[in-house]
C-alpha cells in the first residue's frame, strides 16, 4: 500500500471554485512566502544588512517556535479540514498569523527607531498595507477554514509579543556586537554591514553612486 501523501501547509492553500473572495483570500495566505522568499532572500543576495539579516532570523525562530507550540498542544483544525486534507496538521496557534504579525510589529518598531529607514516612517502608506495585510491573511485563515476564532487569534498575540521581544534583544543586547560582524572574517567575506546609524540610507548611497560615477574617468585617466 502506498505511504499516504501530505501537503507544504505553509503554500497548500484551498478554496471554493467560484469564489472570487476565497481566490483573493488564498492569494493574501500566500503572503508569508513572498515575504520570505522574494524579500528577505533577495535582501541577502543584494543588500546583506544586519539589520534585515536579524529581522529574518527572528522570523525564522518565531515559526520553530511556533512549531513547537502545535506539537505540544495538539489542537484539532476545524471541522472543514476534511476538505481542505489539512486535518493531520495542528491548528494552535496559526503560524501564517504568527508570521504576518511579527513582520508587522518588528517592521513597525525598527522604523520608528531606525535612522536608515527614516523613509518608512514619513510613510504611512507602507505601514497602512503591512497591517492590512496581517488583518486579511488572520481572516483568511478563518474564511477558507482553515483555523478557527482562537488559533488566528493566539497567532497574532503571540507574532506581536515575540516580534517585540525578538526587536528588544536585537537593538538592546545583539547591536553592540555588529561592528564585530562586519569585521569578522564572515562579514568581510559576505560584505555584510549595518547602515542603520546613517539618516537616509537612499540618500546616502544615491551621493555615493553619483561621486563615484564623477571619479570613474579622472580614475581612468591616471592609469
């Protein structure tokens, strides 16, 4: 006999044909994975600040922990995960609502405090989608059935409270250190650097590209 099959909870996302709701909803359910994927990978690829390189660890030990948590309480799905075959998984706490709400919360509190990302801050727009997208994604999981009231509810609480947490020991006890890691023999290897002590990052590395753009050719010249 065949060894039953078992769906990637975190991208198996189900809905009614014909629901246009449910279809958009399944989409915004899918939002933890761009974020990881098409976000914090890139981010490394291309930018490889400690300061994002923390934010994805914290979001990396937020889902073990949550993980722990489901496997330690057990808690059923509803009902309806007959249909959505979802019913071996554990339901408490919604790891895509633990997910979203610590993104929000840290993305919140590093802006606020963050010389480098003081754009984020004059921006209320950016804040208005990251929180609207944790809000949809916490009733999607209700909607297409695959949590109920108190397991999206207990995600968020414990995203907020561990996105908190995971922000206080970044900037309170890790930031000291990250002049160590940059030049420690992995950050000079990886270029990782932290710009977070410069006001306006953007601005800065725009002067930066242009200066250099005007030295290139007196550069060319003495050689």
């Amino acid at each position: 006999m065949a060894a039953a099959l078992k769906a990637v909870t975190l991208t198996h996302v189900r809905y009614q044909r014909g629901d246009r709701l449910g279809h958009f909803l399944a989409w915004v359910s899918l939002v933890p994975v761009f974020i990881s994927l098409g976000g914090f990978v890139s981010h490394f690829i291309f930018r490889r600040e400690l300061q994002g390189i923390f934010f994805g660890l914290g979001l990396i030990v937020s889902q073990f922990i949550n993980e722990v948590i489901k496997t330690s309480v057990q808690q059923a799905r509803p009902a309806t995960c007959a249909l959505l075959e979802m019913c071996d998984s554990h339901g408490w706490p919604s790891s895509h609502c633990q997910y979203m709400f610590f993104f929000a919360t840290y993305l919140t509190l590093l802006s606020s405090r963050t010389h480098g990302l003081s754009f984020c801050r004059t921006n209320p727009f950016l804040h208005l989608l990251t929180w609207s997208l944790s809000l949809l994604t916490m009733f999607s999981r209700v909607y297409l059935g695959y949590h109920t009231l108190a397991q999206v509810f207990a995600g968020t609480a414990l995203g907020v409270f561990l996105g908190a947490v995971w922000f206080w020991l970044v900037n309170a006890v890790f930031y000291p250190y990250f002049p160590l890691i940059e030049e420690s023999a992995f950050g000079r290897r990886f270029y990782v650097k932290d710009t977070s002590h410069i006001p306006n990052v953007l601005k800065f590395e725009y002067d930066m590209a242009r200066a250099q753009r005007r030295n290139a050719p007196s550069d060319s010249k003495a050689d």
